[in-house]
C-alpha cells in the first residue's frame, strides 16, 4: 500500500493537525439529518410531472383528474407562479431574467429538456402523489430538438428561444440566436507567436455531458405558514442563494423565508440552484401543511444541472527547446435550456497553468435541449485542460522532449499575467512540478506491455466571496461557533481548527454549528474552493473580536487601561504586572458577574485567495481485446497552502481523481436523436466503484498564501482538473492512441485501436 | 389505497410490528413508518447501497426488498451497531480514519463492511474492494474507506 505526502513549510498548534470532526459520530451512526430525513408534523410528499420531450410547445394542461383524485391536497403549474400574472411592460428589462428562472423550474410554454417539470402534486403519500401526476393530461406540440453544440451554433439551427441574442464585446447580435455569449480574450500577438514555432499543433476535441454524481438526491421540504412566513429545509450548498432565488421566483420578501440547511449529502457544484423549493412552497401555501420533495435518481440525472459537454479546438505552438511560443483554445460549452455554462471560467483556466507571451482564448455559451448546466468541481476547467494538456503531450513527443520539464520551461509563477487578464500572486506549480518530479513514482519506469504513463497539470483559480462567522464565549470556557458555510467535507472541522489557533484554545473546546438564514449573516456557498479560506478568514476575525473583548473585560477587573493588557496563546495578562493573569477558561468563568456575556462576530467579503496547482502522473494498462484501461498507480500532486486537516485535503484530492478517472473513461449522458437521456441511472450511468480503482497517492506541498494568516488557499476543485488529460496521455503511450473525445470507454478505444489497425 | 398488512420483524434486536402497504420497501418502512432514517436512499434501484441493511444474515439493499418479505426476519440496519457503551470498531475505524466527507452513503458503506468482517474478520484489501463494489461513493475515492475497513479489522482483535 502507498502514501501520503506533506510537504510543510510551517507547522502550527492545531492547523495541520488530524482532528476527529466534530460531525463525525452522527454521521457514523446514521443520526445526522440530511435533507431527506426532515419529517415535520403534518408532512405531505411531492412529486414533479415531467415533460417526456425535449422541445416542444405546451399547448395545454389539464389537471383536473390529478386534483380530483383522493389523497391529493394541493396542485401547481406554471400559472400559479407570480411571473405569469405579471406583464412585459411591468417587468421591463428584468423580463427574461424571471421568465427564464422560473421556467427552469416549471415550464410555461415551453419544454425545453426532457425532465422540464410542468406539474406538481401534493399528496398523502408519496404513491399517491405519482398516481396523481399520472393523471395529468398535456397536450405538446413537439418541435425540433437541438442537441449538438456545434449545429446549435450554426445560423439555420431550430432556436430554444426566439429572442436571445448573442452578447460579443458588449454587443447584442442582430439576430436571435442559440449562442448566449461569446468570450474573448487576447495577450500578446498569437500569429507572430505561431510564425515562432519550430512546431505546431492544432486538435479538435468533444466531450459529453457528465453529471456531479452526489449520491443524496435533490430534496427540499417547504412549509408556508398561515402568518406568512415560509420555511424550507433542503440540503443545499448555500442557503442564502435558496433563500434569494425562491424570493425572486415567489416575487416574495427574503425577510419571510427562512432557509435550514440539512446535513448535505454531497454537491460538488450541483446543489446551488433551486428546483423543489418554490413548488414544494406553493403546493404547501394552497393546503396549509408542510411538503417534502424529493427527487428520484432519474430526475437528478433528467433535471438537474450536469457540466456541459462541449467541442473545443486548441492550436499550440512552441520553439524547440519547448518554450510556448504562441496558443489558441475555442471552447463551445453546453449551457443546456437556457443561459450559463461555465465557459468563461473554462476561458480563465484554459491557459492559466503557462506563462505564455501570445494566447488567445475564445469560448462560446451555447444552448441545447438538455438540462440547464451547472457548476461541477472546478466548473469549465477540465474540459479545457483535456484539450490543452492533450496537445501539449503531443508537442512534447513532437519534439521529443520530456513532458514535465516542459511544463516546468513554461509554468505560470508569481507575476506571471494571465490571457484574460489577472496576474498571478504565489501560487505553487513549479514547487508542484518539482515534488512531481522528485516523487518515487516517476522515477520507477511503467514497465509492461500496454502499459503506458502520463501527466497532466491543472488550475482552478479558488475564491473568496461573502461569510459570515459569530461565537459565542460559553461561560465553562469553550466557543459555540455560528455559521452560514454547510459543511460538505469536513468545514466544520477546518473552520473550528482555525478557530481554536486564533484563540489559543483546545480544538475540542470549539463547538461549530451551521445555522439557518435567520440566525446569522449573509454566507456564499460552500463551492469553489473557498469556505475553509474565507469562512475560516471570518472565523478568524470573529476570533479577533473575542479577544478585544476578552481583553477589554480583564482590563476592566483589573481596573487597568486596556493598553496594559495583551492576550497570547490562550491567555490574557498584564503587560507589565506577572501577578496579573488569567487563562481564557478563567476569565471565561468571570464574565456573568462582571458584565455578561462576549459574542466576536465578523461578516467579510475578502479578496487574497490563492490560486490552486495540481500536477498528476497516472499509470495505465490498455486491454487490447476489450478496450477497457486499468488505472494501475495514480499519484496527485498539490498546492493545498497550508492544509488545515491534511486527512480532508488528502480526501478532497483523491475524491477530485476518482471523479476524473470516470468522467475519462466511463462517464456520458447518451442522448438519444430526440434528445432524450437513455442511461438515467447508476447502472448505466457508470461511476466508479471501489473495484475499478487502486489507492490514490497524494502529495501536498504547502506553499502559504500571503492572502491568509495560516497560507490556507482552497483544495477542493483543481483536483478534477488533470485527470482526463493525464489518463489521455497515459492510453497515448500505452497504445499510441490520440484520443479526442471523452470519455476514453472500452468501445472507443477499440474503434480506435482498430482505426490504427493494431489489433 | 391498498390494504395494510401486519408485519413482525425483528430489528437490531428488537421485535417490531408495523404496518405496510404491499408495495412499500423495507427502505420505505425503515424511514418513513419506523422513523429510522440512518439507512439512506440514494437510487431507490439497487445500485448504489446506500440502503444498505443485513437481513438475516445477509446484506441487501433495503430498497430492492418489499417491507412485507420481512416478517419473521432479522434485520440489522445502521442504528443497530453502535451501544450505549460507544461505537462498533467499523464506525470508530471510519471516524478516525476520516473515511467519509459528506456522509450520506456512510452508512451504507459500515454495514456493508459489517457484513463484510462478521465473516472475514481478516479480509485483504482486494477482498474489500471487492465486496464494497455495490456501494457507491462520490466523495472520497474509497482510499481511506479501504484504509477504514482494513483499520477496522485491527481494532477488533
């Protein structure tokens, strides 16, 4: 069995360290409450009808029958949302922002994927609701269904809608089209660069839509009461973004929405949109009891948000000695039903591993008859990185050079100005690229027939955004902890290490609870890297606040100025006077008689997050007679920053892979000619299983970000980022295959080994 | 509505009546009649045992079986394991070894282990990986789950 690697450059008290979390034994025993797990007195079960097209016109519904069958309580369509009674004139500009966020969630005129809900039921059971939904009659007109991102682009496509137009450089096209948006961004002067070239390579890739795969369902739960206030469990990550959009869809105050999150059972970018919460609120405003509900497996799958599949063509040129001399990406990203796939963060990623002098980075938002796209794990960059990691191996083997000293000749640094534009503060890939190198795992050859290695880089550029922390000095010594980041992955944990640093107390005595939007400020969600960076800066500063206040309050029983009086490592003392000091835990102890109680708070919105560098090696083996690859040694390389909790970064690293390894070889949405999903379930959707897989080695190396006081940048996207492209690189060795699509399944392989006439 | 149908069972060691519709599975029952929402649906389809539950002796995916096949029965689900004098070594072994990150298909994973080790206390990890094939985790990429179960092993002896 193999291991686990940190490369630290300061070591802490409690950051760094292996706590138990404080979350674990509920969730070992099977007591802590997920989204699904919320039974409220009274509960009534929802279900969603769906449209069974993938475009079509709604040309009537009849819900009669539905509501006339016994057991029903309540009934919804798109009628009994505020848009449909509200006019153009009233909306003005904002009209096809609400138009289009609510018929995401219940279609008006149209069907625009299959699995776009139309109807909803409130029933006593969950039975009877599905009976129920089953008897509602829609009469569809089917229309076209637009379902290749390339044919979607062209002029004469079917459109999705017939009054979107292309945004370019400000400016709106003149005539309706399927393209939201086209991205540009330029540096330098890409066509001297390529004229520089001693060679030059140019590839077109596709990939399939792929889906985040988080094994609890979507699930939401609404109970609206009779004083107005409406409450709405449901695992998500980020209450605050539920609380907001089913304000706007519900036109309804935020003030009288209560959003309380459950325990999350996995998100990975896919549970930040709402789909239940404003169905399940109105089924439970017309019957007056709380509703639960709770998606099937093949509505995660149907009407979701996956990650676009996408068509991409990269043009790379470099000098021999394997300096980039010049690079181009085009990515055309599926956005689904309506506007947003992650291209433009696609477009900043694409490059951002390299310190290129010319690049140009396009990308194209482009809508197809598929469900509407959402962020997943580094949201738009491993689709890039499979493209542009791809042809750079190929131009390493053109010019017979090594591909990590290559990567090591062009790595971005410190200063390093990215193609759209923001330079780059300390990041960590050369030290990435150099822990690479140095790591037992390349310096064994793969050995073996078929087998073959590869390596790919990755970026994710982390983030900040808003957070909100309050605690709360318990009298026994301890800190009961609020906040708004759900925790996912162990958030409580890292947020509560963080804590107990800054205060100079046990980890054990922070006691962390995430709270609902009622009971503490405004929060991001818990995506893109950033909760254990700017949840835990929140912390940190809310920490600050307890010890001015600790400090004020021994000064006070002292009846000193509160200049006299400094608090380090957990306790509070006199500057000048060694009779005069008192642990933390006993001035705790002394706050009821001497004034009350100290609650630190903090609510900040921070810049200073570090970008994230992954380097990975993989080592294959290509069955020649069935196709399928083998993944015999993976080694994931990372600047972490400091790792907070290295078994939850080690974590976080190896589960990034894994979801790699099956976006690269196994994982497709298969369409069929009418747009309909034909592998809605974990049979055929094929994730990957303890069987398929062999340990996943990790090596964090620990480049501090300036931006944090303990070097804490995030962890957990970029780890999905390389493993594409290295496994890629990998079956090119193996095979001498250059595979352009994704994923790399046994069937393709073969196609292609038979294409070579290898076999 | 269909007719109910009285139901005796014993779980985790206690006899239990309940009342269940034909079609509803023992998942459904677990969670929905009897309160006890450790055992977790995530596909409702038999593929990703995150309803896990042993069932006289076996391990089965509680959703794949009707509450009413049942009666007579054994059945061991996750609230099962840990006593009031602390936790099952599988459920200590996962907790320590950071074997989970959201949780949901945690579980899953410890009673599947349990029916693992009840009969191959010393299993080796290509057993392990074998046998958990039928659970699926998004998360963690099963490395220190494996870790986990094979700790486990050691804490028992």
């Amino acid at each position: 069995m193999t291991s686990n690697q940190v490369l630290s450059e300061v070591e802490y008290r409690v950051v760094g360290k292996r706590p138990v979390r404080p979350d674990g034994v509920d969730k070992v025993t099977g007591r802590a409450q997920y989204g699904a797990d919320v039974y409220p007195a009274g509960l009534l079960h929802g279900k969603v009808l769906r449209s069974p097209h993938a475009h079509a016109k709604v040309v009537s519904i009849d819900t009669s029958q539905a509501e006339a069958y016994p057991g029903v309580t309540a009934v919804v369509t798109a009628a009994d949302f505020p848009f449909a009674s509200m006019s153009r004139e009233e909306l003005g500009g904002g009209y096809q922002r609400l138009k289009f966020a609510t018929d995401l969630i219940m279609a008006s005129d149209k069907v625009l994927f299959k699995g776009h809900p139309v109807a909803a039921v409130a029933a006593v059971n969950p039975h009877v609701a599905e009976e129920a939904v089953r008897l509602i009659r829609v009469e569809y007109q089917q229309l076209p269904a637009v379902i290749n991102v390339q044919a979607a682009m062209e002029e004469k496509s079917e459109l999705i809608h017939d009054d979107l137009y292309t945004s370019y450089l400000g400016e709106n096209s003149e005539k309706p089209s399927n393209v939201a948006a086209h991205l540009y961004f330029d540096k330098g002067d890409i066509e001297q660069g390529f004229g520089e070239a001693d060679v030059v390579v140019e590839r077109e890739f596709h990939t399939e839509m792929v889906h985040q795969g988080y094994i609890e369902p979507q699930n939401s739960t609404a109970f609206w009461n009779t004083d107005g206030h409406l409450t709405i469990w449901c695992s998500t990550q980020g209450s605050f973004m539920i609380r907001n959009a089913v304000a706007d869809v519900l036109q309804f105050p935020i003030s009288k929405i209560k959003v309380v999150p459950t325990e999350i059972g996995g998100g990975f970018g896919g549970k930040i949109s709402t789909y239940l919460e404003a169905p399940a609120a109105l089924l439970s405003r017309k019957c007056g009891q709380p509703v639960k509900m709770v998606m099937t497996r093949t509505e995660v799958f149907e009407a979701s948000g996956p990650a676009p599949g996408s068509w991409m063509k990269v043009k790379m040129g470099a000098a021999k000695d394997g300096l980039i001399t010049a690079a181009h990406v085009t990515l055309a990203y599926e956005a689904g039903a309506y506007p947003g796939s992650p291209v433009m963060a696609g477009t900043s990623c694409a490059l951002s591993c390299y310190d290129l002098q010319n690049g140009r980075v396009e990308g194209y938002d482009v809508l197809v008859n598929k469900p509407k796209t959402s962020a997943y794990r580094a949201p738009g960059s491993p689709q890039a990185a499979f493209a542009v990691e791809s042809v750079l191996d190929e131009i390493c083997e053109k010019l017979a050079l090594d591909p990590l000293e290559v990567r090591i000749k062009n790595a971005a640094k410190e200063g390093t100005r990215r193609v759209e534009g923001p330079v780059a503060r300390k990041i960590g890939l050369i030290e990435c690229l150099d822990a690479a190198k140095s790591h037992d795992h390349l310096k064994k050859p793969v050995q073996g027939k078929n087998r073959g290695r590869g390596i790919a880089c990755g970026f994710w550029m982390n983030r900040g955004f808003q957070s909100s922390v309050t605690m709360t000095v318990q009298y026994d010594g301890t800190i009961s902890l609020l906040m708004g980041s759900v925790d996912i992955g162990g958030t409580r944990a890292s947020i509560a290490q963080q804590t107990a640093e800054t205060l100079g107390i046990a980890y054990e005595d922070v006691h962390p609870t995430v709270v609902d939007t009622d009971s503490i400020g405004f929060t991001f969600v818990t995506g893109g890297s950033r909760t254990s960076f700017a949840t835990g800066l929140a912390a940190i500063g809310a920490a600050e606040d307890v010890k001015e206040q600790m400090v004020k309050r021994a000064a006070q029983i002292w009846d000193t100025p509160a200049e006299n009086v400094e608090y380090a490592d957990g306790v509070i003392r006199h500057r000048s006077d060694p009779e005069l000091q008192m642990s933390f835990q006993a001035l705790a102890k002394q706050l009821g008689s001497t004034g009350g109680g100290i609650t630190g708070r903090n609510n900040i919105d921070p810049s200073g997050e570090g970008n994230g560098y992954a380097v990975h090696i993989v080592d294959v083996e290509v069955d020649q007679e069935t196709g399928k690859v083998d993944i015999l040694r993976y080694t994931a390389v990372q600047d972490a920053g400091k790792a907070v909790h290295p078994s939850y970064v080690e974590g976080q690293m190896q589960g990034g892979v894994v979801q790699g390894i099956g976006w690269a070889l196994n994982e497709e949405y298969f369409f069929n000619d009418q747009g309909q999903m034909m592998n809605s379930s974990f049979l055929d959707y094929r994730m990957p299983t303890s069987l398929d897989l062999p340990m996943i080695d990790t090596v964090i190396v620990e480049v501090a970000n300036p931006g944090h006081p303990y070097g804490v940048k995030g962890v957990g996207e970029v780890p999905i980022v390389p493993p594409m492209a290295a496994i890629s690189n990998a079956i090119h060795q193996a095979t001498g295959l250059r595979m352009a699509s994704l994923p790399m399944s046994p069937g393709k392989i073969l196609e292609a080994l038979w294409e070579n006439g290898k076999s | 509505m269909p007719g109910l149908v009285h139901v005796q069972t014993t779980i985790n060691g206690v006899q239990t009546d309940f009342l269940a519709e034909p079609r509803q599975s023992l998942l459904e029952v677990l969670r929905d009649v009897l309160g006890k929402t450790g055992t977790k649906e995530g596909c409702n389809d038999g593929n990703c045992g995150a309803c896990t539950v042993i069932l006289d002796g076996r391990i089965v995916d509680s959703c794949l079986v009707l509450a009413v096949e049942t009666q007579g029965s054994e059945v061991t689900t996750i609230e099962g394991l840990a006593t009031a004098d602390g936790l099952h070594p599988i459920q200590q072994a996962f907790l320590e070894q950071a074997a989970l990150q959201c949780g949901i298909c945690t579980p899953g994973f410890i009673v599947a282990s349990k029916g693992l080790l009840d009969q191959e206390p010393d299993a080796d990890e290509a057993r392990i990986r074998h046998w958990l094939a039928g659970n699926l985790c998004r998360c963690t990429g099963y490395d220190k789950i494996i870790r986990a179960v094979l700790e486990a092993e050691k804490l028992s002896k």
